[in-house]
C-alpha cells in the first residue's frame, strides 16, 4: 500500500517562530518534524511537496535522499508572474 503525505503546515502549529529564530527557519523545522514523526510511526516519505523555500529543498536532498521533493504549483506560478 501506498501512502502519500502532502506538506500542507500541518506540524508546524508545534512550535512558534521564537524558537527557531524565524519564520524561515520555522518552515524548515516543521518540514523535519514532519519526517521524524512520520518515520516514528513507521511510514517512509517517498514524494514531499512544498513550497519554494530552498532550505527545505536542500535539506532533502541532504538527509532524505529516497525522497522525491517537488514545489507546490501554485507558490511556483506566483514566483514566476512576480518575474
């Protein structure tokens, strides 16, 4: 059986800026949370999406490599009408 587990903030809500030091940083510990908790339970991440932050992106590739990441389409086609 297949699972898919789209980033949609939903660990976030854990924690508050002044604990990471920033919102940005915020969006990157929500993201690794969200793994942790998810291989706690015993589920692997094979396809992650979210928006453009780079952070999580590199932090992927990093530390998740059996991880497919995509960019969400929206937050993508706003990057791209703002150019």
């Amino acid at each position: 059986m297949v699972h898919t587990c789209v980033w949609s903030y939903l660990f976030e809500f854990f924690q508050q800026a002044n604990q990471t030091g920033s919102s940005n940083a915020m969006e990157l510990e929500g993201a690794k949370r969200c793994f942790l908790f998810l291989q706690s339970v015993g589920l692997s991440v094979a396809t992650f999406v979210s928006d453009l932050h780079r952070g999580i992106a590199k932090w992927i590739r990093k530390f998740q490599p059996k991880t497919t990441h995509f960019f969400d389409i929206g937050h993508f086609a706003r990057s791209v009408n703002k150019k």
